[in-house]
C-alpha cells in the first residue's frame, strides 16, 4: 500500500502577486526589460518603493526609451521620500516630484513616437498633472 506524500511545512497559499512574481523572476535571466519592468510593476503595488525602483533600472539599463519604464520610474520618483536634515527647520521629508516630471515628460515623448492610441497614455498625462500640482 502506498502512502501519501507527507509535506514537512504545512501548505499555504499564495496571493496572486506571489505567483505573478514568481514566474517573472523565473524568466527575468532574458535578455528583455520586460521581465524586470514586470518585476518592478508588482513591487510598486506591494508598496516596495526601493525594491520597484531597482528592478525598474535594472529595465532601463536594457531599455532607456521605453515609455512604460519612463512611466513607472516617474511612479517611483512621486512616491518617494527622502529626508532632508535642515540645521534651521529640523528634519523635513521632500518627495521627488521634479524627478517624477522629468520621467513623465519622457514617457510621453517617447509614446508619440510608438504607434497606437493616444488614450493608452492617458494615465501618464494625469501623473504629471499631479507632480505639477504638487510642485506648485
């Protein structure tokens, strides 16, 4: 009679990000950028700022133009903190808003050059309305 395999840690399930990024880091060996923007695209909605922001270069030292690497390095740029120690005003956190304008000008640059709608660049016009908002 055969026994069933027995597993030494019980079994748990894996939320979709888990597996979505499992199987991309499976293929990121690929001389494509896409598996690291992938990468990095799911580390953004897992809110790892640090950890997105270096897949993401890692995409553009194979890729520098493409506009969806420029779109989401500008994602990161405007959501990222840095502290700066002002000797009169204490500690205070900046963000990286004009870094983020820079990224979404050339990601919409870049997208005039591909074919196809302009609508699908919809959401990098509206994330550099916002870092224009927000640097006044």
């Amino acid at each position: 009679m055969m026994r069933p395999l027995q597993r030494s840690l019980p079994a748990r399930r894996c939320s979709e990000g888990e597996l979505s990024l499992g199987s991309v880091y499976f293929t990121a060996h690929l001389s494509s950028h896409l598996p690291y923007l992938f990468i990095g695209k799911e580390h953004l909605q897992l809110a790892n700022i640090s950890l997105a922001k270096d897949w993401l270069l890692a995409a553009q030292n194979i890729n520098a133009t493409d506009p969806l690497v420029l779109n989401e390095l500008g994602v990161v740029a405007y959501n990222q903190e840095e502290c700066v120690v002002d000797s009169d005003n204490g500690i205070s956190i900046n963000y990286r808003y004009t870094e983020a304008v820079s990224f979404f000008r050339r990601a919409i640059a870049g997208a005039k050059e591909m074919q196809g709608s302009p609508s699908m660049w919809a959401s990098t016009h509206c994330n550099l309305g916002h870092a224009y908002r927000l640097l006044g």
